[in-house]
C-alpha cells in the first residue's frame, strides 16, 4: 500500500472497524497490487492484470475517500456566506455537479448546497456535511432560528465579470442553499446573509450505496 494512503485506511479501519488487508473488497483491492505484479506470463497478462489493478485501485481510493467524508468529525466553526438559488420547489437543485441525480429519491432531500470553489475542492467534498447558521444579521437573520445541517450535492462556480455577483470565487467560502433550507434561517429578501459554519459528521439512514453510470468512453461513480 502506497505510503500516503495509509493514514486514511488507518482512519477508515478506526472509524469503521475494518482490519487491513483482511477486510477484503475495500482495503483488499490497493493491497492485490503487489500479488498482481509478481507474475510474469507475458506483456500481455502484465498489461492485463495491471489494467485490472489500476480499475481497482481507482475505486479503492473512490470507496476510501467517499467513506471518510461520512465518518470525520465535527470541525471548528469558520466564516461564511450563504445565498439560495432556484424556488421553494427545490427543483432547480436537482442533477447537480455531484451526480447524485434527483435528490429527493436519493434520500438527501432539500437540505443541499451548492459549495464554492473553496469548499468543492474538486468535488472531494460531495457528499460532506456542514452546520450552518446565520448571524451577525439582525435585519435578515431569523430569531432562535439554531442551526441547519446540509449536504454538499452540487458546485457554485466562480463569476469573474465584475457585473456580476462574484461570491462562490475563490477564496470565498460560500453555501448556495436551496430556498426552502435557506428560508429556515434567514428571510429569502436578503440575498445573502453572513454564517458561521462547520463541518460535520453526516447521519444518514439505509446504509450506503455506489452507482456506475456512463458509456463507452467515459464513466462516473458517486457513492
């Protein structure tokens, strides 16, 4: 197993009770590489089976990471910002950048974000959950609102036109909340509203699924 990668199979087997190479699919799949490159049949078995392994390892880093976004720990509270987009449906949160498809069959419901280029980080943080709240508005801020906790399903891109609102632009760290969510906190006639956020450990019910979609030439894996 690569160097680097052993903090997180060490946080992976802590946090979810998993032995190392025994546990078999997860941990099993970076540990076969070494079992794959021993046998020497001829290039095109070695290319084959290192085929297989990259596939492998790809997805074993994928289960990984995706493993440690649900199990890390409530961080410390920071600085934000929040705006909402689309209409009290929600629909318009749908098919985001996360490729989670509709989000209300896939149990996330409305409690969803779109995250700024700082928080997306190149879509590591899918899947993350985050505490929100408003403050330090007492015009907009709605009175012993607490807390909101949502999910990270979709990205809010940067806007470098000067005409235009540049909040989800680097280093901003801004949450564009569906309306309904953000209508718990803060009345919808802010636009934007100051937070205080942290990263938290997310609760979720049915256990935990992986979906291939794709064609020939390219495929996605959310989880």
């Amino acid at each position: 197993m690569p160097a680097w990668l052993i903090p997180a199979a060490n946080e992976l087997r802590s946090s979810v009770g998993m032995s190392h190479c025994d546990a078999g699919f997860l941990l099993g799949l970076v540990c076969r590489k070494a079992a794959w490159q021993k046998h020497d049949d001829g290039g095109l078995y070695d290319h084959i089976a290192m085929a297989r392994f990259e596939n492998a390892y790809t997805w074993s880093l994928f289960i990984i990471s995706t493993l440690l976004v649900h199990v890390m720990g409530d961080t410390p509270w920071e600085a934000g910002s929040a705006t909402f987009y689309g209409d009290m449906t929600g629909s318009e949160t749908m098919q985001g950048a996360c490729g989670y498809g509709d989000l209300l069959q896939q149990g996330y419901g409305l409690n969803t974000a779109a995250l700024s280029t700082a928080l997306f980080n190149n879509g590591l943080t899918c899947g993350a959950c985050f505490e929100i709240m408003c403050v330090n508005d007492p015009q907009w801020c709605i009175p012993n609102a607490g807390t909101i906790k949502i999910t990270g399903t979709n990205f809010c891109p940067p806007n470098y036109d000067p005409h235009f609102y540049p909040w989800c632009n680097p280093p901003r760290k801004h949450f564009d909340l569906s309306m309904p969510i953000f209508a718990t906190i803060a009345q919808t006639k802010a636009g934007i509203i100051p937070v205080q956020f942290r990263r938290i450990s997310c609760v979720k019910q049915g256990g935990m699924r992986f979906q291939l979609k794709g064609n020939p030439n390219w495929v996605t894996a959310t989880g």
